[in-house]
C-alpha cells in the first residue's frame, strides 16, 4: 500500500500535470486506472482532482478501470472476497467520478480464467492484460472473447514493445503502430469485415510523466489533427 509521501509525491510530478493538460487538450484522451488507497488520498486531501476528472468522463475524455480495493492479487482469494474487492473498488468510483468502471486492470497481471465470473457478475465488460499472457498467434488487435459458467467477458491485451520514449517522434510512434496492425491484418485473411484494430498501450506513471514534461502527448495529439484521413484514432476502451 502506498504511503501518504509517495501518493503527494506521485500526484504532484504525475497527476496533476497530466490531467491539467488533458483539460486543456480534448482531443487527446486516457484511460487511468487507481487503487483504492489512492482514491482515498484524493477524497480527503485533494477533492479538486475529483472534480475535474468526472468533468472530463462526461466529455467521454478519459475512462477510469477499475480493480481490486487493495491491488489484491484476485486468484488467491475466495470467489466471494473477490467480488467484495471489485465491487467496493466500482462503488468508490461511481460515488466519487460519478460513473462505474466498464473495465478491469489485475495487480501484476495475475489472471485465471475463474475471475470470468467474478469479473462478470461485478458488472464489468472487459479486463486489461499484457500481451506477453497470449500466444503470439492470438495477438490480432481485437478482444479476445473469454466465457466461464454461462458468463462472458472481453480480454484487452496491451503491448509493451509499442510503448514510446519521449525522444520518439509522434510520426514514428504512429508508422510503428500502422506496421503492427497491418502485420496482422496480412495473416487475417478469414476475417470477411474489416474490423477496426484496438492497440492498447499501458503507461507506468513514472513513463506517462517523462512523456508529458516532454510535451510529447502534444505532439501526438498535433499530428494525429494535421492527418484527420489516417487510420490510427485515440480513444478510450
């Protein structure tokens, strides 16, 4: 859990840059996922931050996923304590952002195919995973459609090896993206409808701050305006 310095520290270099400039650039948009201790942090201390980001999910600028309370490690636990910390995770969101969480991101990545359930039956559509988890062959930028006892779920897999550096251009970000996608896309014959590719990238926040003090979320979201007719859109999941 963390403590209350690394939660002022972590909001003073990481959040509160980062969300200041998502106010004042609508076509960029984010999804950040939080734990509960953090969530905390911010009812008592930092209320603003709240306040601000229900305004921007009423944009549909950002999304918040949601998780365990505690970042608890879920296929450990019993059924019944797995959906308490999920639901009580959703519950302080909705009451603080005004809005429950469509999705799920798992401490460490711990999955088991037995968290379908719990996923499901806590009102969540999707879970976020690494893409190291998945055969490459699976890995074709579309959810992957998991079913357990009746329920159903989507599987968002993100890549790592897409993550940019702040001395990357925005143009060679998008040109890596493109050739990933249009890698698989070659493979995919069987498909007959062409289907929009989700390329999901997940930030440390250590990563997503270097990217903004940048100023390379800017440059992005520049480019991607000045060449409206490519294929590569931000959104949210």
């Amino acid at each position: 859990m963390e403590s209350t310095e690394v939660l002022e520290k972590d909001y003073q270099t990481v959040y509160k840059p980062l969300i200041k400039f998502l106010y004042t650039h609508p076509e960029i948009s984010f999804s950040f996922a939080c734990t509960g201790n953090q969530l905390k942090f911010y009812k008592k201390r930092k209320n603003e931050i709240l306040t601000i980001l229900k305004e921007l999910i009423d944009k549909n600028q950002i999304e918040i996923i949601g998780g365990a309370y505690y970042d608890a490690i879920l296929p450990l636990l019993y059924p019944v304590d797995r959906n308490g910390q999920i639901d009580m995770l959703s519950t302080e969101l909705r009451q603080n952002v005004g809005k429950r969480p469509r999705g799920i991101e798992l401490y460490q990545d711990c999955w088991d195919s037995s968290l379908v359930n719990n996923i499901h039956t806590c009102g969540l559509e999707y879970v976020i995973l690494s893409s190291s988890l998945v055969p490459e062959s699976k890995r074709s930028f579309l959810p992957i459609f998991m079913s357990d006892l009746g329920k159903n779920v989507d599987i968002f897999l993100y890549y790592n090896d897409l993550v940019p550096d702040e001395e990357m251009l925005a143009e060679e970000f998008i040109y890596n993206v493109e050739q990933s996608v249009l890698k698989i896309e070659k493979k995919d014959t069987h498909l007959q409808l062409d289907a929009d590719r989700i390329v999901a990238i997940t930030l440390t926040p250590k990563q997503a701050a270097k990217l903004n003090e940048s100023k390379w979320f800017e440059r992005l979201g520049k480019y991607i305006d000045e060449n409206k007719d490519g294929r590569v859109k931000l959104t949210t999941l």
